[in-house]
C-alpha cells in the first residue's frame, strides 16, 4: 500500500547505463553445473566441458572491462583465503544437514518428527546468538572470532567421528555446538571482506563469497551421497562415522588457511 507513496517520494535520478557480462555469467553457470554433474554421474565427459568453460571463461574475463568475475579479486592472497574458508564451512555446513537426518533415519530408526525436534535446538540457538555474536565481532574483532569458531567446530565434528552410533542425542549435542559456531564463522567472513577489499570491488567480492558458499555446500552433498553408496557394504554408523572424519580433514585444512590468513594479516598491518 505504500510503495505509491513512496514512489513519489524517491530522489530523481538520472537513467545510468547497465552492463552486465552475459556471456560471463553464462559460462560460470555451465562450468559450474557440468562440474557438479561430473561428480554426481562420475562422468569425464562432463568434466572435461566444465574445464574448458573454465578455461574460456577466464580469458573472457580478462578481456572484458566490466567482467562477470573479477579477476583481480582472485589476485588478493587474503581474499582468495578467505573464499577457500568459505567453501570449506559449506561443505561442513550442508554435509552435516545433509548427514544427520539420515543418520537419525538410517541408525536410530527415528520419525520425521523427531528428526526436527532433534535439529531444532541447534538451529533456534543460533538464531538467538546471532545477533549478540555479531556485536562482539564488531567489538573484538573478526579473526578471533573466525579462528575461534573453527576451533570450536572441531568437538562436534569429533563426536560424530567417535561417539556417533552410541545415541541420537550425539547428534543433538553436536548440532547445539556446530550451528552457532557456523553463523559466526560466516559472519566473520562477510565483515572481514567488506574490510579487506576496496569499496568499489566490496560488491563483487561479496558475490564471489557467496558462490563459493554455494558450490561448497553444492559439492558436498554430491560427494557425501557417493561416498555412502560406495560404503554399502559396510555398517550403516561406519560408513557415516569415516563421512565425519573426512570432514573433520576438510575442517583442519580450513583451519590451516584461517591461522595462515590472520599471520597475512598481520604482516599487512605491520608494514603499513
């Protein structure tokens, strides 16, 4: 009901000329897709198309003023740090929503109802914390709270390695832990770009940020549903059990480059 009245109430602005690199985002789109697909149908077909968009792409976006990408995000070592950190939270994000339900189905015998009831607290908690989390990010700073929280990442992911055919309510105990530590790793990331990138490439940036998340939350849940397939013969909990300790190697790389980002860091802020 408003819009009308606050139609009438908006600054005239002179019209500006879009562009927008069609054939760019196109040829992310297709690199993307195919190398997905060559994942989930095991396909070097597939493959070999997604590495040649790649590859095309690339050139594209050198040539061009405005690019779909910008290259020279990726020539920032901090920035490209930070977007493999992005890409491993996803996995770890969209592999553990991915894992638990089945978990709860396939070993426990649990209902959709209790599933929900079993993720429920973890997902409310951070929710709740978020907004005090982001506070103290902006109080403390964003590397302590990016390194903490793979830190803590670290005992949920434990525990579904270790503990995981004992109980349902590991997965409720490893939830509560892993979903609030998650929003403050993301939050970290998105405040430390914004900072790190000059103003005019912040929107690129963030939107590069965000396809990482996309392709590692993508990726994972591909890989995590060929790694059970190829386990069939084994108990259901190990082929789970040796999905969490994979991850748990994805989550020490992770902080691997979060601890070899804040020494950059530190440098950078030493020698100006």
């Amino acid at each position: 009901m408003l819009i009308p009245v606050l139609w009438r109430l908006l600054p005239k602005e002179a019209p500006k000329k879009l562009h927008f690199d069609f054939v760019g985002a196109i040829l992310t789109i297709i690199a993307t897709a195919t190398l997905l697909l060559a994942l989930t149908q095991l396909s070097l077909l597939l493959l070999l198309i997604g590495v040649a968009a790649i590859l095309v792409n690339a050139r594209h976006l050198r040539r061009q003023e405005k690019p779909f990408i910008y290259p020279s995000l990726l020539l920032h070592p901090g920035y490209r740090k930070l977007v493999l950190v992005a890409f491993s939270a996803f996995i770890l994000n969209m592999s553990n929503l991915f894992l638990m339900p089945l978990v709860l189905s396939e070993v426990f015998h649990q209902s959709a109802v209790v599933i929900g009831l079993t993720i429920f607290p973890g997902a409310i908690l951070s929710s709740v914390l978020i907004t005090i989390i982001g506070r103290m990010i902006d109080k403390y700073g964003n590397i302590r709270f990016l390194l903490g929280g793979h830190l803590v990442f670290i005992l949920p992911l434990l525990v579904l390695t270790l503990l995981l055919p004992l109980s349902p309510y590991v997965i409720l105990f490893a939830y509560v832990l892993f979903a609030p530590s998650l929003s403050t790793v993301t939050s970290s990331l998105s405040n430390e770009v914004s900072q790190i990138l000059p103003k005019e490439m912040i929107g690129a940036g963030m939107g590069l940020l965000q396809l990482a998340q996309f392709l590692g939350g993508s990726f994972a849940v591909a890989l995590c549903g060929l790694l059970l397939g190829w386990q069939k013969e084994l108990p259901v909990h190990t082929a789970f059990q040796n999905i969490f300790f994979l991850l748990l190697l994805v989550l020490f790389g992770a902080l691997a480059t979060v601890i070899r980002y804040r020494k950059t860091r530190a440098a950078h802020a030493l020698g100006s």
